[in-house]
C-alpha cells in the first residue's frame, strides 16, 4: 500500500511506489537524469521533475504504466519514434509489460533540455 505522505525527493517518490515498479523507476531516473546532469530535481504536481528555469520533464508511476511527461510540443516532435506507443497532448504511457526504451527516453529529455531551458 502507497504511503500518504508527500515525498520531498525523486528519491522518495520512488520508494513510496510498488516494490515491483521500483527498479523500472530507477531506470527512468537514471536515464534522464545522466542526461540532465545540470537540471535541478524537485518534486512538482506530485511527480518527479527535472527543472531548469522551469519544468523540463516528469515522470510518475501509474498503475499500468510510467508516464514520461516532456510537453506537447516533445510528443509532436518524437511522433514518429512514439507509434508503438499510447500518447496525449503531453504525455508518453510506458506500459510495465514491455522493456524501457531508455535511449528513446534520453533522447527525449536532451530536447527537452535544449528548447526548453532558455
């Protein structure tokens, strides 16, 4: 069962999710933030963020998926890398039943980080 509190950390978000989510979580994690290394972490709308002069990117675990929230403008410019899977206006669903694709996800971030940071 998920703990009420309000995490503090990226850290602590992760540990408050589903034993079995954790290490997919940490992958994400990891993923975005070798490739934002300069990005401030936070925890903004209850999820993770990266933020440089504003939000970059966010992530959050869902009960059937991670969702990768890089804005609409990412989810126009990735649309031809994102066919296999479900997208909104501003948000990529990760379903837990297929592996991470992590260098997707680094390469989502990075243009996040270059239009996004000005």
């Amino acid at each position: 069962m998920q703990d009420l509190a309000v995490p503090k950390t990226i850290t602590e978000y992760i540990n408050m999710q589903d034993e079995d989510l954790r290490p997919r979580l940490n992958e994400v994690y990891r993923a975005i933030s070798e490739t934002l290394p300069d990005a401030s972490e936070k925890i903004s709308w209850q999820m993770p963020t990266f933020w440089k002069n504003h939000n970059l990117i966010h992530f959050a675990s869902h009960k059937n998926h991670i969702g990768i929230y890089p804005g609409s403008e990412a989810i126009v410019h990735f649309a031809d890398k994102l066919n296999d899977y479900k997208t909104s206006k501003g948000a990529i669903q990760l379903p837990h039943n297929k592996p991470l694709p992590l260098e997707l996800i680094r390469e989502i971030a990075a243009w996040c980080y270059i239009n996004n940071s000005k």
